[in-house]
C-alpha cells in the first residue's frame, strides 16, 4: 500500500475538536464513537490515537502531531500513516504547524477528528487550532471528554466534594504564577494539581510555602485511568520521601505527568476504602490468551473488566477440510431430509457450516424440521446469531460427555429418522460418535474445518512468555497447551497457569507445567471466574500479611516450576 498524502481543496470540510478523556478507552463518549466512526482523517499525538483509533473505520488517514520515534523525520514534524486495521504505512511530512495541519485536512470535503487527550476546553492549543478554523470559514464542532483533572482521582478512589461540600481549586503547576499557589495555598479546600512526576514535590512545597500544613494529605496518581495505574498515598511533607522509598524517583521517566490531590479527601484510610479500581482482582496482570482472535474477544472483555491486560495469541489456525465434497453433501442432506438431528461441538463448526449455507444461497430456514443440539455457551450464541435456537443444550458439563448425559435414545416410533450430522474439526475425538452410536443413532462425523498449528508469536512475545513476562496464561483446551509450547516455548515458573479442565491439566502437566487454576466447569467464562477469585485471594493474603500487592511477574524467580500431582 503506497502512503496517502493530504491534497487541498476548494471545498471546505468539517473539523470535530474530540476529547479523549484520561486514557481509559471505555470513557469515550457515545457522540466521540459516532464521530471518530464518520472522520475521514484522525489528526492526534501517538498516545491519543492508541486511546481512538479501534473507534475509526478502515482506511482512514492518521495525522500524527507529534512525530514517531521510529521515523526518520526531522524532531517536531507531524507524519502521515493510513491505517487499514492491519498495518500502517508512514508517508511524507503533512506540516509543521498543528492548526495548518487541520485546515489541510479538511479541505476538499474532509470529516476531520482533531482528538486530544482530556477535554479540548482545557487545551490551549486546540483554541488557537479553532480560532484557525473560525477565520477560514471551516465548520466545526466540539465534542467534550472527560478532564484528566477529575477522570484520574475518580480511578484512584478520591472524591473531590463530600458533604460539606468542599471547595475545589484546580492548579496546572506547569503554568502556575507564585499569585496562584499563594490564593490555592489559603483555601482549606481540595487541591488538584496537574504536575509531572519529578515535579510533584516542587509542588507540594509551593502549597506548604503558601500556607497548607505539612501534615495534608497529598495522593500522587500516574498514568491514571489505565491498567497501568499507581497511586502513592503520602502528606505534603512526606511526598517526596514516599516516592523515593518506592523506587519512582529519580527516574528516567520523570516527565511523565501526573495528578496529585491535596486534602482531606485524600486520607489513607478512606482511599483503602473508595479504591476501586486498582482492587480489581487483576489490575494490571498481562494474561495471555492463546486462542483464536475470533474466539478471544469476549474472553478478553471479562479479563478487561477484571482489570487485567489480556494479550492474544493465536495457537490454531482454522483451515477449510482439504476436501470439501463431503461437507457438500452432508449440508444437502440437510435440507432434503436426511438427519433428524444436528450437532455443534463448537463455534467454528457453526461457522463452517453457515458459511456453506451462503455458498449455496441458504439461510437459517433450512434447519426447519430438525433437532439442533450445541455443546457451550459460546456454540449456542453463535447459533442464535445465525437465526438457530438450540434445541439441545448439555444441562450439566459442557462437553461431549456431558451432551451424552442428555441426549436421547434412538426411539423407531417416535423418530422418523435415525441419523446425525456431526461437523466437527479433524482432531476432535471419538467420544460423541461412539456414545451417539451405543444410543442407536446413525453418525455422519464429517469434517467441517481442519486445526492446524499457527505461526510463532513475535519474538518480543516469545521472550516474555519464557521469561516471565507474562502474569498468567489461559489454557482453553489440551491443544493451546501443545501448539503454545510448539510455537513460543514452555511459560516461566511464575507465570500463573490456569486451565479450563481435568484433560488440559493433565496436558500442563506432562509439559511440566504446574497448575493453578482449573474451572469449576470447562467454560471459558468460568475459566476467567477462577483466575479472577485467584487474583483475589492472592491480593488479600498480602494485604493481611501487610505486604505490598505485587503481580506474579513481579516476583523473583524461586524454585523452578515443578509439575504438580495434584489438580
């Protein structure tokens, strides 16, 4: 794909001034998302455009505003990409002035979303890029986002007001003039200070030098909002030692930015109560989950809500049966009245089969007449989202054993026909087909798709999984356990292993892997349940040790892992 460059126009186009909010993705808002969907061209700092971009549409033009690290452009000039949802393409210098920037991109009819992160109201450099676009008659709008001032202490468990109703002063120590400090520091109120973080203690002590007490309570917060979130609680005496017995200062990174809370509100005690963010059972845990993409998403949504960092890898890649024919005629005996019932062990056969249905210019009403049956929560989805209500569903476990336990026995009288279409992978095992077969049904176990082993993960990838980089991983069947050791190698001892059922386990196992988790049931949502109660567990036993909550990758390496005789 060769770059896209930005060519003016006479016509002019439309430019949404959008505020990103403090980091967190979900804190868009609905008319952001609606807005980012419809923008022609996206114009934003790198850290902006990774909270937007999953919001736009394919083949949409990025404006970078500030330059990328891994470009050989000159320091301070804005690149061009196209992104196509796979890849981006790094074309010509656009322009070196963010506002002229703007004004390029619209001409000639464009949608242009101008992101920032916060809210642009409190940007000045976006009034100066508004101003441009009000002298050359370019329309615009203004979508506001949630401030950093007051989206990062609600992460970190601080409520600005209580019942007294607490005044609020707001101080960005950047541009602060020693009046400023002085008026904040003779207000008894909160306090809320935009600062960096090798800059908080000048803080603190401008406030102190204004006239606020050593002893008040000062929280420092970086990168809030996100899973990468820490909050240091101290007074504003003590904050500049509390950093330091952290290990947080000096540090290289002590640009990055920050907000401190000064008050009352910010009370040790009462946070350990308001905390709900970095309580999440796995805040800050990067799990890995080796499944298909399509089959990760939801997985990985409820490892999100948890407050973990999941990280896909796909293991398996799934491949049409190298020959299609007898899939061919199991779908037409399908609709001539061959089976009397059909069963989906999984989605991807719900997959396979439908996108033979479209093949053939089928849709749900072939299945009128006949008994449909799926093992798991995610098969019976898939099912209803093609138009198809299960008829069957195991009660009990959700395996072909347990779809056994309640299938019923051949019955002449009652059933006009005595056999089952079974689309299935090429791996799967004989279970179903024996057990269909000792209740008196005929099985047609056909091929609908083929398993293989997917390529190797990026070496950054393999390296964090051998070398503990990873918190824990996710073992949904014994052949994620096998291709994930195959592809990226065995994980490191302090990685948590987690596993969906007694069959994976013992896969661990005979890799030397020691489990320690395993579902109550083979459910993947299950599976994520158990690891989120064992996050819980561990955080609670060091909190009552009155040690400090770390994650497993955290730890020092002991003993190297050892299988377990045990699951």
């Amino acid at each position: 794909m060769s770059p896209t460059t930005l060519t003016a126009g006479s016509e002019h186009g439309h430019v949404t001034f959008l505020g990103a909010g403090p980091g967190d993705p979900g804190l868009l808002t609905l008319r952001a998302v609606e807005a980012l969907a419809n923008a022609d061209v996206l114009v934003a700092e790198h850290e902006v455009l990774d909270v937007v971009r999953t919001h736009a549409r394919e083949g949409v033009a990025v404006v970078h505003t500030d330059p990328d690290p891994s470009s050989d452009a000159a320091p301070g000039t804005p690149q061009l990409t196209v992104v196509d949802g796979t890849s981006a393409t790094t074309g010509a210098p656009a322009a070196r002035d963010a506002a002229h920037l703007v004004m390029e991109a619209a001409r000639g009819g464009r949608r242009v979303v101008r992101a920032v992160s916060g809210d642009p109201g409190l940007d000045t450099d976006t009034a100066s890029e508004m101003l441009a676009c009000a002298a050359a008659g370019v329309p615009f709008e203004v979508v506001p986002g949630i401030a950093a001032a007051v989206g990062v202490p609600a992460y970190a468990g601080i409520p600005l007001r209580d019942g007294e109703n607490t005044d609020v002063r707001f101080v960005d120590a950047r541009t602060a003039t020693d009046r400023c400090w002085t008026e904040v520091g003779a207000s008894d109120g909160t306090v809320v200070v935009s600062t960096t973080l090798d800059s908080v203690a000048a803080a603190a002590g401008e406030l102190v030098s204004a006239g606020r007490k050593p002893d008040t309570p000062m929280t420092v917060t970086v990168a809030g909002t996100t899973t990468r979130q820490r909050t240091w609680t101290a007074t504003l005496g003590t904050i500049a030692q509390t950093l330091k017995q952290a290990k947080v200062l000096p540090s290289p990174e002590g640009h990055r930015p920050v907000i401190a809370v000064v008050g009352e509100c910010g009370d040790a005690a009462r946070r350990d109560q308001l905390s709900w963010f970095e309580s999440k059972p796995l805040f800050g845990w990067k799990v890995l989950v080796p499944r298909t993409k399509e089959q990760a998403a939801s997985l990985s949504d409820q490892l999100r809500s948890y407050g973990a960092v999941p990280h896909e890898v796909p293991t398996i890649a799934v491949e049409p049966p190298r020959t299609p024919q007898q899939m061919e005629r199991a779908v037409k005996g399908l609709v001539t009245g061959r089976y009397e019932w059909i069963a989906f062990t999984s989605v991807n056969a719900v997959k396979a089969v439908r996108e033979k249905f479209e093949e053939y210019g089928l849709d749900a009403r072939a299945f009128a007449g006949i008994k449909v049956a799926a093992v798991g929560e995610q098969t019976a989805k898939a099912l209803i989202a093609f138009g198809v209500k299960p008829d069957l569903v195991p009660s009990g476990e959700q395996s072909a054993a347990g779809l056994l336990e309640d299938w019923p026995p051949y019955d002449p009288v009652f059933d006009p026909i005595d056999r089952v279409f079974l689309p299935r992978a090429d791996i799967a095992t004989e279970t179903l087909v024996a057990g269909l077969i000792e209740l008196g049904w005929e099985v047609d176990d056909v091929t609908a798709y083929r398993t293989v082993r997917a390529s190797p993960p990026p070496a950054e990838t393999r390296e964090a999984i051998k070398g503990g980089g990873f918190d824990a991983v996710l073992f949904t069947s014994s052949s994620t356990v096998r291709n994930l050791v195959g592809i990226a190698g065995k994980p490191h001892n302090v990685t948590v292993i987690a596993c969906i059922g007694p069959a994976t386990a013992k896969t661990a196992e005979e890799h030397g892997l020691r489990v320690d988790v395993m579902a109550p049931e083979p459910s993947v949502h299950k599976l994520a349940e158990a690891l989120a109660d064992f996050g819980a567990r561990r955080r609670a036993a060091a909190l009552e040790a009155g040690e400090p909550v770390t994650r497993p990758s955290e730890r020092r390496a002991g003993a190297r892992r050892r299988r377990s005789t045990t699951t």
